[in-house]
C-alpha cells in the first residue's frame, strides 16, 4: 500500500496526474498572454481594458444584460501578480481536490463556485452603487465603469475549491490514516480562513489611507460558500463506488446550477 500522503495527492508531474487542473491554470495564463499582447499593462490594466476582456461589472450584467461576464471574469485577471497568487494556489488546491472530485468534479466547481462568486459580487455591487447609478444616468452619464467597479479573477473559484475541499477531507471514506486527513482539512481551513480575513484587512487599510488596493470579498464568500454546497452532497471519488461517485457528483452540479439559476432570477427582479 502507497504511502497515505500519496492516497490523496497524486504526482504532480504530467498532464495524466491532474488533467483538470492543468487545463484551468493554462486557461488563465493563456488569456493573460493574449491581454498582454494586446497591448494591455502587465501590472495595471485600466478598467477599460479589463472590461474588453470579460470582467464582471453589475450594470453590464443587469442592465445590459451581459451574463456571459459571470463566467468569463473568472478566467481575466489585473495584472501578472494577481495571476500569479491566483494560479499559485487554484494549482496546489487542484491537485489536492482532483483525486477527490475528479477531472469533471474539479471543471465544475470552479466554473460553478466562481460564478456563484460573481453573482454574489454583482449583487453587492448593485445594492452599493445601484442608486449612484440612477442619478448618474439621469445626468446624462452613459459609462457603466464610472459608477460600477469591475471584478475579475480566479479567487471565488479558489476558494471555492477550498470550501469544497474541507467537506470532503471530512469523509470516512478516504483510504486515508485520520490523523492525515485531519492535517489536511486543517491547513485548507487555515487558508480560507487567512487569505479572507487578508482580503477584508487590505479593503481595511485602503479605505483608511484612501488608496490602495481593493478586493471582491464578495466574490470570494460566494464561492465558499458554493464550494461547501457543491460538496454536501458529494462523496470522494478515493475510497467509494464508481456508481455513487458519478451519481453524487451530477446531483451536485444540479443543485448549484439550480440555485444560481434562481438567484440571477432574483437578482433581475432585484435590479428592477
């Protein structure tokens, strides 16, 4: 019997050990090299730039009806350092989750985790600046950016495989010494729970200062909390029946797809 560490993380070496996530990280990084190469900045694009790209903005999605920008804003990113700490941790969090989830497990929570992030964004963004933008259309103001701040990256969806993870390491099932498992759920806990008390500390400082940085907070709770939906209903692919797993696993899709189909409903009645 392989080593227990080795039941859980497969080798990271090779398309074959982690397809999934290979694929997502080349993904981002490919569309940050078709930016840059569009001349746009590698470290500070502007917020024209970024919308041209796909990120996400609540007027553009509820006013203008574009909701493609839920999914695209995940795969745009605002310079090559967000990127970087993006794919950084979307790679170690992937490897961790695809043995677990497998290769259409870890496609679908992030495609579904990070939308679920965008629309929780997108709705904080309207209930901020919503009525901003109803004065500033009456004025004759016709630029959605200049009221609604845009949102992009791969967080919401990292931290939606976060949230997934931590249900479950949880899992009896693993073939997996619990100490082990209780190490690794620990550590995952540990990195939501930091990089979110790190975003709201940073939004903090810059509101204090009156410059800095700011981070989609929003987008990041949302995808937590579609990855511990989208992982209740789960059970690991290690250590269960290939039958259960495929069945669990599409159960779950339904159900996220399910309820952010009904909260974009909502939030199209929200809007009005």
């Amino acid at each position: 019997m392989p080593p227990p560490q080795q039941a859980v993380r497969r080798p990271r070496s090779g398309w074959a050990s982690a397809p999934a996530t290979y694929l997502l990280v080349g993904v981002n990084c490919a569309v940050f090299l078709v930016m840059a190469a569009s001349g746009v900045s590698l470290g500070t694009p502007t917020t024209q730039q970024l919308m041209h790209f796909g990120a996400n903005n609540a007027g553009s999605v509820l006013i203008y009806g574009e909701w493609w920008r839920i999914v695209t804003a995940m795969f745009v990113h605002v310079g090559i350092l967000h990127l970087a700490t993006n794919m950084w941790c979307l790679w170690n969090l992937g490897l961790l989750a695809e043995p677990l989830m497998g290769s259409a497990g870890v496609l679908a929570v992030y495609i579904l985790t990070g939308a679920s992030g965008n629309l929780l964004s997108t709705f904080a963004g309207w209930a901020k600046y919503g009525h901003d933008w109803a004065h500033y259309h009456a004025a004759g103001g016709l630029d959605m950016a200049a009221v609604f701040p845009p949102g992009a990256g791969a967080s919401g969806a990292v931290f939606g495989i976060a949230g997934a993870l931590i249900v479950l390491l949880k899992s009896n099932r693993l073939p997996v010494p619990p100490f082990e498992l209780k190490k690794l759920r620990r550590s995952v806990i540990y990195f939501a729970a930091l990089n979110l008390i790190l975003g709201f500390s940073i939004n903090v400082g810059t509101r204090f200062i009156g410059s800095g940085l700011n981070i989609d907070n929003y987008a990041h709770m949302g995808g937590f909390g579609g990855g511990l939906l989208f992982a209740a209903p789960m059970v690991p692919r290690l250590g269960s029946p290939r039958i259960v797993f495929q069945t669990r696993l599409r159960v779950a899709v339904g159900l996220v797809v399910g309820v952010l189909v009904l909260f974009g409903f909502y939030l199209t009645k929200f809007a009005g």
